[in-house]
C-alpha cells in the first residue's frame, strides 16, 4: 500500500478542527463526528498495511503493537508531561491523587473504569 499523503493532509485537518472544537469556536459544530472521521480513516490506513502484511504473510501482533507504541509513546509522554506540570501548577496537593489516579488508567488503558466509577 503506498503512502497516502492526501489522508495524512485529512487527518491534519480533523485534529485541527478537534483542537478548535474543544477550544470553544462556535463556527466549529460537531467536533465529535469530525472524530470519528479522523478513527475512520486511521483505521483505513492501518487495515491496510495489515492487510498487506498479513498477504506477505509477514504480520506478526508483537510486530503491529510494538510499531503502535513506538509510534504514540513519544507523544504520550510529552502529553503527560504537560498535563503533570499543569497540574501541579493549579491543582491543590489533595486533587493530585485524581491526577495521578487519571494517570494510571491511562497508562493500563482502564481510565473509562475510573470515570465511570467517578461518575454521579
């Protein structure tokens, strides 16, 4: 499968019209289906390459998973990095633990649990 600049072009659009969205621009409506435009077409270019792979047959899982992480973990660190240096500038001692729990169930991908639990 080739690279697919246009769809990289498109992705760049949505988050930025996401990133608006969240931002509170009201001439941005709708910032949930441009997300879900942004899953479709990442899991269009990832069905492919696996796709590809998979009639190679050079897919391995701990191959797909370890490209994953290599590929958001860089930007997951600086995001928690961030939201860690906020947090502590503007959040009392005692709200910490909400950060530091919030943390976890990201890292273990279980943070839906801890809302979920947090929810009234």
């Amino acid at each position: 499968m080739a690279y697919r600049d246009e769809l990289d072009g498109v992705r760049a659009l949505t988050m930025i019209t996401i990133l608006l969205f969240h931002l509170g621009f009201p001439s941005v409506p709708g910032g949930f289906i441009v997300v879900e435009v942004f899953f479709v077409l990442s899991g269009y270019l990832i069905l492919g390459q696996t796709y590809m792979r998979l009639k190679d047959g050079n897919f391995s899982v701990t191959d797909f998973f370890a490209r994953r992480i290599r590929r958001l973990a860089p930007a997951y660190g600086v995001c928690f990095l961030i939201i860690a240096l906020v947090a502590n500038w503007f959040y009392l001692r005692s709200e910490m633990q909400m950060v530091a729990e919030n943390f976890l169930g990201a890292i273990t991908f279980t943070n839906n649990f801890n809302l979920m639990g947090a929810a009234g």
